[in-house]
C-alpha cells in the first residue's frame, strides 16, 4: 500500500477531517492534501506526529508492519 493510501486510509477510520490531520501532523491543510494526493512526501518528524496520533507504530502506518502495536 502506497503512502497516500494509508494516509487516507488512517484518516476515514478515525473519521477525521483533512483540516484535523494536518493538525496532528503539525502541518498545514494544503501540505497535508499534497501528502494524500501522493504530490509531496511528508518528512519524517510530520510522520512520527501521525503514528502518535493514530496510536499506531510509524511501521504500521507506511504499510511496513501488519502490527499496530507500538513498541
């Protein structure tokens, strides 16, 4: 699963508004748009802000790990 997907992914499930994930991303609306449109790569530190917030390992998130879990 590309990036983009899981980012959207993520954000339907918690039910979230783009505004409000770019919020927990510490970034802006517009940024966080490019990011699930696959037009921008977030950096890592947007990405670790993400995990945190979704409660989910940054491997899980990228599609690396089918475990949730953080450890």
């Amino acid at each position: 699963m590309e990036l983009k997907d899981a980012l959207r992914r993520f954000r339907k499930y918690a039910k979230i508004t783009q505004r409000q994930a770019a919020k927990a991303a510490n970034t802006s609306e517009r940024m966080y748009q490019e990011y699930e449109y696959g037009k921008a790569v977030p950096a890592l530190s947007y990405m670790i802000s993400l995990a945190d917030y979704y409660d989910v390992s940054l491997d899980y998130l990228v599609g690396r790990s089918e475990d949730p879990a953080r450890h």
